[in-house]
C-alpha cells in the first residue's frame, strides 16, 4: 500500500471485489477497518469463516490471513491504512492476543457518527492534494470512538477505572515483552505482586480469558506471522516462542488452529500465492 490511507464506500455498486479486496484469503501489508452498516457478509480470518450481523466493525491487522465476501446487501465502508499512520492504535494492540477484533453496533451509531467521519475522510482524500495529517486527525477520531464505545460496551463504568483493568492492561504490556519466554500465568502473576488465582480472575473478566489462554493465544498469532513471513523451520519457530519440543509445538498449535504448522504453512501459501 502506497498511500498513507484509503477509503472506499460499501453499497449496492461495489467494484469488482479484486480491485477492492480479493474474495479469496490473502494477506495485505496495512491495517483495515471494515464498518458494516447493511447485509451479512461472510468474513474469515485464518481460515475460519462466520457471517456478520450488521451493523458490525470488523479491525485487520496488517499480515493477517483473511477474506471478505459481500452479499448483495452489504454496505459501510472500507479503511485501509499503512501500519506507521496511526501506530499507537489500541485494536492493534489487543489483534495481538485475540484471533479477531470485531463487536457489534446501534443502528443510530452508525446512521450518525461514523458515517460523518467517514463521509468527511471521503472527501478529503478525494482533494488533489489530500491533507493527511487532518486525515490522521479524523481516522484518530474514528478509532478513539470506537475504542470507547467498547469499553461501554463490554465493561460496565465502574470497571472501565477500576485498578482490575489497570492491572490486566499491565499484564498484557509484560507479555508483550516476555511471550517468547517459556512462562507460564505464575511468571507473570509474580511479575504483578498477586497470586496465578487471582490473576486468572482478572483476565477472565477483562477478556474472557484466562492468563494461560492469553499466553498461548499470543505465542500462536505470533506463530502464524513467523510461519507466513519467514522460512524458518517449525523447530525454529517453535523453539524462538519459547516451545522446546517441536512435537509439542506441533501438538498446541493443531489443537488451536486445526492443522499442524506445516500444515497451516502450505494451506496459506496455495490460498495466498
């Protein structure tokens, strides 16, 4: 992707799905954000499908294995952005310990303020000479709102402040640094002055997880990226996440994904190439 950001309207006109996003699985080297105001398009990321209820948005993390196939009734719109133009995203963060990013919306949500924003960045990158930095500006603004919106969403007010989902961002910030260690939830729970328990309740609350699912869920998606973009062994690969064994590696990874990482290896790169 050569510019900074793209925009593309969603509605019954849609281009030609290559010239948009290939129906079929691939990867992209920019971020996407799909806002879905209309229809049930089925989406995939790694090769597990579902079909979306709109109105619904859907974040991409750039190297992800994904597809999106419109139905006649899809409509939105679609966001590509480089990876360095708006790098402190928060949807990129947690793509790092969640297979997918997407969560559902209030019909008046998206008929009023997203649709605004997108319709101002629309405009804007049709100039001549677009501006980017009030590009970045707006595409903040939509990111920042949605990330809010999450939050209200997901976690009730008086948890979005309280010291449980401080701690649990600070457990995400130290894995970050450390999942190529072969450490477990006491590791980190050590790391944080509490016991594995209690931990594990705060993740579990926070995300749905438990610190070890995290642990695991980040060494794979980081296992994928290695796989795609590298020609490193699986024993390398297993070994650099802190997986001494490749037999249990492989044992890990099948149980999570279905396929063991050649496997999953080959699959992508006859689907992708």
């Amino acid at each position: 992707m050569i510019q900074p950001l793209c925009i593309t309207p969603l509605n019954n006109d849609l281009p030609d799905p290559m010239g948009l996003n290939p129906g079929e699985s691939h990867r992209h080297d920019h971020e996407e954000l799909w806002i879905i105001t209309h229809g049930n398009p089925t989406h995939s990321v790694d090769f597990k499908s579902e079909v979306l209820d709109s109105p619904i948005v859907v974040y991409i993390s750039h190297g992800k294995v994904h597809s999106f196939l419109p139905d006649d009734q899809t409509q939105g719109w679609l966001i590509r952005y480089r990876s360095d133009f708006i790098p402190q995203s928060k949807f990129n963060f947690y793509s790092g310990f969640s297979e997918k990013i997407l969560f559902q919306l209030s019909h008046n949500y998206c008929s009023t303020t997203l649709e605004s924003l997108c319709e101002i960045i629309l405009r804007e990158s049709l100039e001549d000479d677009p501006d980017y930095q009030v590009l970045r500006h707006l595409l903040s603004a939509i990111l920042a709102k949605l990330e809010k919106d999450v939050r209200k969403e997901y976690m009730d007010e008086s948890i979005v402040a309280n010291p449980r989902l401080i701690t649990f961002n600070n457990f995400l910030k130290i894995l970050e640094n450390n999942f190529h260690r072969p450490e477990g939830a006491d590791f980190y729970a050590e790391k944080l002055n509490m016991s594995a328990r209690n931990l594990n309740l705060i993740t579990q609350a926070s995300f749905g997880k438990t610190a070890t699912e995290l642990i695991e869920t980040r060494k794979l998606i980081e296992a994928r990226r290695l796989l795609l973009s590298t020609e490193k062994s699986v024993s390398e690969i297993g070994f650099e996440l802190g997986y001494n064994e490749k037999s249990y590696f492989s044992r890990v990874f099948k149980k999570r994904t279905g396929v063991t990482p050649t496997e999953f290896r080959e699959q992508s790169f006859i689907l992708i190439s």
